[in-house]
C-alpha cells in the first residue's frame, strides 16, 4: 500500500518529492570530528563542528568518550530485545504521540509512502510505563538502556553547546532546553532493528528507511561494522541530483546528523539533511541490520525561535507533533 498527503509543513511536503533511487556517489566525504580534550580543545572542535553542520549536515565523531564495550552491550541488549517473540513485544507496544515502546512496520515516510522496513523500541523517559520487559523477560535491559541513555544525552549536550557558542546563546542553552529533570524532557533513545530479507528484494518503493529528514536537532547514530546502509544526501547539487553518499559504519565511530528542528532554531544556518537507509543489494548480506539513534528533541515547552526570528515560533512539543503524525500510521 502506498499513501501520499498534503503536509502543513514544506519539509515533509518536499519529501514527498525524493523517494526515487537516485544515484550513488562516494567521492563525497563525510567530515570526521576528533572530540577528544574536549575542554583544552574546545574552540577547535567548535570551529570544525560549525563548518560541518553548516556545508554537509552530517559529520562523524571519534574520541568521544562513550567505550566502544558499552556501545557493544547496548547492541547486545537491542538484539535481545527484538528476538523476543512479538506477542512478548506487544506488549509494549508504542504510544501513540509519546515517542515510547516497540512498533513494528508502522512507519511511513512521506518520501515513499510504504512502510519502512524495521521495527523499533524506542526509548522516551518520562513516557516509559508500562513499556519497559520485566527483568525476568530480559535481565537489566531497562537499567542498561537507561544508563546508554544518559550517556548518549550527555555527549549530545556537548556537541549542542559549541552550536550554543555559535549563535550567540548562552553556553547550556540546549542543556536546559532538553533537561532531563524535567517531566516534558522528549529525546529519544532508538533500536532499530532492520528486517532480514528472506528473497532478494526487487520492489524499488520498499526501503529499510526511506528518504527523510530528522525532526530533532541533532540525531546520534551507532552503526554496527559489516552492516552498511545508510546513505546521506550531501555534496554540491546532491539534493537536485539525488546523489547519495554511503555512511560507513566503523567501531566506535557515531554518525551524527543535524535535524530540522536545530535548523528552525538557527535561521537556517545549520543544514537539516536527507539520508535513508537502502535495501541491501542482491550480492550483499539479506541478513538483519541493527543500528541504534538518539535523537536530541527539545523539551516540549520549549519555544523554538531563532536569532533572526525567520520562522514563526512554536514549541518544541507543536513541532514534534506533527512530525510524528505524518510519519506513523496510528490509529
């Protein structure tokens, strides 16, 4: 089945425009971001940061400080999860607009209208009851995913505070604007699960993800070594050529993304860029692909508004809204 809307906002209704093949270009390189003495070597990770959010959109980050063993445990939990069986995981299943529990092929992109190939837990504190598997299903799985959670959160506030520095916000501005203590704080952990392929696909509108934008403003992605797939749309005229780029995944590297919501805020400054996530080719693995993101999405009583004031201000939680809606098939 194929679905395709009028949207209230132009970013989703010009992803209703770019869910063709396109063409693929590696000649274009991702820009590599060294995070480590982030303290002694802040202002040149600032600069480097800014140039890649503002020409690219995507850039990916080493010396982090998030050990590769925690990332590799966080996967091992995600694996678990999902091989559970599904009558296990439907129960808990997702919140309809609270960004919490498991789906299963419920995601519909604008760009496709089919249903992304995947399913996914996703991990939204404050909205977690009754979403979580008891310990005796999985053992530790919500205090693991809780404290790679707070990990992912913590990194993602120091990458936000040099775009903080950028635009002439105070140096916490995004700390506080995704503060965890509070009761409407909505970033999001997600484990995605990609769906082996029992026959070789050959529908070209089945993607594992198709063509989109992030709502948030900055999205985390760890990617799992051997299993590629994604690909971002960057470099000179790639938006009007549909020229994609493959992100390839390597240990301990975090393929990080700006989204459009830290795109409103900055006045368009900052690029909020396409990327998908392909079908794996006929000579390539048909086995399952595991990744998992976060997703930095301001408090919902945030009011997002940028310096110049070139969108109309909106909170957070407006924002986020109708994203989710045109994106999931809910009932």
């Amino acid at each position: 089945m194929t679905i395709k809307k009028n949207y209230q906002l132009d970013e989703l209704n010009f992803e209703t425009k770019i869910g063709g093949q396109g063409i693929e270009n590696d000649d274009f390189e991702i820009p590599i971001i060294d995070m480590s003495d982030f303290d002694e070597r802040r202002e040149i990770i600032t600069e480097q940061l800014w140039e890649a959010a503002a020409e690219v959109g995507f850039f990916q980050l080493i010396h982090h400080g998030i050990p590769i063993s925690e990332i590799e445990h966080a996967f091992a939990q995600s694996e678990a999860y999902f091989a559970l069986p599904a009558a296990v995981k439907n129960k808990n299943a997702l919140k309809a607009g609270q960004n919490a529990g498991w789906e299963f092929k419920s995601q519909i992109r604008p760009s496709t209208g089919t249903q992304d190939q995947k399913e996914s837990f996703q991990i939204t504190v404050p909205n977690m009851t009754g979403c979580w598997p008891s310990d005796t299903v999985l053992l530790n799985f919500r205090r693991d995913m809780l404290a790679f959670e707070d990990r992912c959160w913590r990194l993602g506030m120091q990458v936000l505070s040099c775009f903080a520095d950028k635009l002439g916000f105070p140096v916490d501005f995004f700390s506080i604007a995704h503060d965890k203590s509070k009761q409407d704080y909505q970033s999001t952990l997600r484990l995605l699960h990609y769906l082996p392929m029992k026959t070789v696909p050959n529908d070209p509108k089945l993607w594992r993800a198709g063509a989109h934008t992030d709502f948030d403003c900055l999205t985390m992605v760890f990617q799992k070594e051997g299993q590629g797939g994604l690909q971002v749309c960057a470099g000179k005229n790639a938006k009007e050529q549909q020229s994609w780029t493959n992100a390839v995944p390597r240990t301990g590297v975090i393929t990080c993304n700006i989204g459009d919501m830290l795109m409103r805020w900055s006045d368009d400054k900052l690029k909020s860029t396409l990327h998908r996530v392909r079908m794996p080719k006929p000579e390539e693995s048909q086995a399952s692909r595991y990744s998992m993101a976060f997703f930095c999405q301001a408090n919902k009583k945030v009011v997002i508004e940028g310096p110049a004031k070139k969108y109309p201000a909106m909170t957070a939680e407006e924002y986020l809204q109708l994203r989710i809606n045109a994106n999931f098939n809910q009932n």
